[in-house]
C-alpha cells in the first residue's frame, strides 16, 4: 500500500476544493511550489453557522448499529487526507503542531493551554447556572474579574479521580496538537459561592424555579470536602466565540465553506485513536468536542475543540472507571456471545488486571493494556478507518514524551497521595512504550528527513526508542518526473549520499530514493527538488 499525499491548499480553499477533484483526471502535478505545507491557507470567511445539539442515546445508537461515514472497502484503502506532502498533519483551525516538532519545556508542558486565567483567588463565586440533575452535579460560575468557569466536581468514593484526570489530560492533549479549554484545579470554601440574581435550576418535578443557597448547599453534600482546604473541583474557563456545538466524526459541516475533508478520513482524528488509548479516553466521541464560531482579524471562522476528559485515565466522572472500559464497547455481539454461552465462566484477559487501592487513581493500569484492541466506549468512524501511517504519525508523539515530562504533566493534577501520582506516570510511561512497539514496528519508522553535509539524512525511531538493534538500510535513487510521477532509476546508486547528478541537477529538477530495512514490504520514498543552491525534501510516501 502506497500512501497517497496532496498539497493541502488544493483541498482547504474555495474552488480549490473542486480543483481536488479534477486533479486527477487533469494530470495535475504531485508537488506545486509551495510543497510542503506547514499552516493552511487563510480561511474563507464564515457568514453565518448554525448552533446544533446532539442526543447522546442518538449518537450512540447510530454509531453501535450502523456505520455512518464513508469506510475503508477492501481494496484501495482511503489514504488520510488534510495532511502536507511530508504526511504530516498542518496547523490549522482543528489541530496545532506543538512538542513533537518543537520540543515543549517542563514549564511549558506544566502550563498547557494557559494558566494566566484561574479563578480569582478570593472574592464571591456567582453561581449562574448549575447542574442539579444527574450523578456529576456543577455549577456555571463567574468570578470577580467576570470570567466565566464551568465546575465540575469528584464524586464521594473518589476525591481528586476526576478532577485530576480532567487537568492532567486536557495538557497532554494540548502538547499533542488539539485545541482544549484552560482547566484548573479550584479549591473553595462554601460561603463564597453566592447565587447571581435570576438564576434559575430545574427541581425533582421538571419545574424551573428560582435558585436558592439551600440548593447550592444541597449540591455539596454530595461531593467530597476536604477539612483544610474546603470543597475541590475543575473548573474549565469558558472557551470564547460563539457555541455552535459538538462535531461530528464523520462527514463534513455544510455551513462551514472550510471544512471539505470528510472527518473521519482526517489524520488527525484517526490517530486520536492512540492518543485516546493511551491516556484511557474511552469516552471519545462528538459530545466531547466542541465547535465554535470565532472572530480573528475582522474573519470569521470556525474552531474544533476536544473537551470533558473527566473520564480518562482510572476515571468515569462518577466513579472509577470500569475495566471494561478501554476493552469492549458498551454493547458488542461477540463478547456478549462469549459470556452467554460459557454461562459466564469465560473470563477475559483484561478482567484480571489488578488496580491499586488508591481512591484518586480509580482503575488504570499498564499489565493488560493492548493498544491495537483498544476500544472507545463505542464505534467512532475515523479510528475504524485508521491506517498504519496513521497510528505512527500519532505513536511517534507518543514517544516524544520522556519520562521526566510524562511526571512533569501528572504534577498538574495536584494529587495529594504521592502514590496516586506515581502509580498515574508509572502507567503512562509504561502505556507509551506499549504503544511504541505497537505501532512504530508497522511500518518502517524513519522520519525527520533531512539533507546535510551531502547526504540524506533521517532518525530512525525504531532505533531511538530501542524497539530494534542497528539496521541497514538499501537505498535506490530515481529521477523522478513531477507531471507524470514516472521514475527513471540512476545505475549504481544505492548509497545515502546525494547522486553527482542530484547535486549538479538543474532548479527545480525532482528525484526519489527509496529506502528499505530488512522488511521488503516496508519502504520509504523521499522526494528530493533543487531549489537554487540546495536540495530540499518535498515528500514521502510510505508503503507497508
């Protein structure tokens, strides 16, 4: 399998997008001028989207039962899309490249997407809203300065589980690339919360009335207090621009003359899938995410967010997380077959993972941990449409993370058990290499191409990260022809080292090498051009 590549400005912008369509058919060029890509181009302006809500029992329904989205058929597999000619994913209004392309200090890594913004340290909380019904009450707050938080709190069994895990992963998704809300950890004394005039709550009979301190005084019976420092909780500052909703893992937004990739072939939504492996999100799915309308430089556009990672690592909000979770969907016809017919005798491997006695963990571990069976807690399109380049362009930022900055972001959840924060890094650092095996051996791992001192230069980061010894590497050189995508082998050169004839080659002339390990399946072919004095990489493609 060949992964195929486009230059992203001819799927992102206005007629362009039809462009993409003709291509083909046109003969159109494999590189352009301005290959590759690192932002994509300016957005069209957005006159108007419309808000939309999502019923979580439609969703999930819809998505256990049948297969929305357009899905991989047997043969010609669907390569990612909205992805630059190196198959990387651009920085864009979904998705930023942050530690793996510029490696985040502690510090930074610690801040993740702001902490300039935390609730006023005194002074009244306004309640102007809050969340009475359910098993995770909250409040909608508004300090001093008038900045607005959303607050969700730990449930009785388990102070800090949730509210930890909400910190510690909305960081690791902000350094993996994704647009997040600031969240922090609040610690509060009842009398300074205060209700904000007409605010209004819904009772026990579905009436709406006028919110009282005896209701907020109820909601906090049911969480946990601690004796010194009072009642704790996330709160999530509220994200700017106009609430449109969550988005969809398939398709597109009709309203949005910028969004033209089908979501579930996006690459940066198939390898969430092993972002959300490793950081125990089996709660991802659209209501999790959040779309709004944002106003920069007098355009109008729209944001993707991920939010609401209460239920990750050892946690499911409300309790510890179940070890189901992570390991079956909600609702599957084998495994239940499985239990019926064994009359419940079969036991399956992840039901015999052992989990710390540690309340502020709830139930992660490493031991069992499988990263290609890994499951949300039901079907999303664009993880079942994954690729092997998908899972290593998502594995290798896995890898990014040392061991250090692993610890350095399980800090941001303030455990008060030092065992809670050891077991929750010990976890993660075991996950990422896990993961690494996993996927980083799929296809052969070179990256970070580079020409220097005359040669072609690469990491190999089955080596880096120890998954392999030493390898040797078979290179063959090709002139390669940009309108008709023809190579023309050069005899005798099999070396890394730059060809006579690429270094004397003419501007703009194209050439190819195509690199092997000891796996022939498993090829990496890397576009060379001359521009002016130097040769520069254009593209990869990828075969496994």
């Amino acid at each position: 399998m060949v992964t195929q590549r486009i230059s992203i400005v001819r799927v992102l912008v206005g007629t362009f997008s039809l462009w993409l369509l003709l291509s083909s058919e046109l003969g159109a060029r494999k590189f352009y001028d301005d290959d590759p890509l690192q932002k994509v181009p300016k957005p069209l302006n957005v006159e108007k989207a419309l808000g939309r809500a999502l019923s979580e029992y439609y969703d999930f329904f819809h998505h256990t039962f049948f297969t929305p989205g357009e899905r991989q058929p047997r043969t010609k597999l669907i390569p990612a899309q909205e992805v630059n000619t190196l198959g990387e994913v651009l920085d864009s209004n979904w998705y930023t490249n942050r530690h793996y392309r510029n490696p985040m200090t502690l510090e930074e890594l610690a801040r993740g997407p702001g902490r300039e913004n935390p609730p006023a340290s005194g002074g009244p909380l306004k309640v102007i809203s809050a969340k009475t019904e359910g098993v995770t009450p909250g409040f909608t707050i508004e300090d001093e300065r008038g900045r607005r938080y959303i607050v969700k709190f730990d449930p009785l069994t388990n102070p800090e589980m949730a509210s930890a895990a909400d910190v510690i992963s909305s960081n690791f998704f902000y350094a993996l690339g994704y647009h997040v809300p600031e969240n922090y950890i609040l610690y509060f004394q009842p009398e300074r919360l205060t209700v904000a005039p007409n605010t209004t709550i819904t009772d026990a009979d579905g009436k709406h009335r006028k919110m009282t301190g005896q209701d907020i005084a109820e909601i906090l019976l049911r969480v946990p207090q601690d004796p010194e420092k009072g009642y704790r909780a996330v709160a999530s500052l509220f994200i700017s621009g106009k609430i449109l909703g969550p988005f969809r893992y398939y398709g597109t937004r009709s309203d949005d003359p910028n969004d033209v990739v089908p979501h579930e072939h996006r690459r940066d939504l198939r390898g969430l899938f092993v972002f959300s492996a490793w950081l125990g999100h089996n709660d991802a799915k659209s209501l999790n995410s959040l779309d709004t309308l944002v106003e920069e430089d007098g355009l109008r556009y729209v944001k993707h967010y991920l939010l609401d990672f209460g239920a990750t690592l050892g946690s499911d909000s409300f309790i510890a997380k179940s070890p189901r979770a992570g390991n079956e969907y909600l609702f599957a016809w084998k495994p239940a077959a499985a239990n019926f017919f064994s009359l419940g005798l079969y036991i399956p491997r992840w039901a015999r993972a052992d989990y710390p006695h540690l309340p502020a963990v709830g139930n992660f571990e490493s031991d069992v941990f499988e990263p290609e069976k890994w499951k949300a807690n039901y079907p999303n399109p664009a993880f079942s449409n994954r690729l092997p380049d998908d899972t290593f362009w998502a594995a290798k930022k896995v890898m990014a993370f040392t061991d250090e900055q692993i610890r350095a972001v399980v800090m941001t959840g303030q455990y008060s058990d030092p065992a809670a924060e050891k077991w929750i890094a010990d976890c993660l650092i075991a996950r990422r290499n896990k993961i690494g095996e996993a996927f980083l051996t799929k296809v052969l791992p070179l990256d970070r191409f580079a020409v220097r001192e005359g040669r072609l230069a690469f990491e190999d980061l089955g080596v880096k990260h120890n998954l392999v010894p030493s390898r040797d590497y078979t290179v063959q050189w090709s002139r390669f022809n940009n309108d008709t995508e023809q190579k023309a082998p050069l005899a005798g050169e099999t070396a890394l080292a730059l060809p006579r004839l690429v270094v004397e080659s003419g501007e703009g002339e194209y050439f190819a090498a195509e690199i092997h390990g000891e796996d022939p399946k498993k090829t990496v072919t890397v576009y060379l051009r001359k521009k002016s004095d130097r040769v520069e990489v254009v593209g990869i493609d990828r075969t496994w």
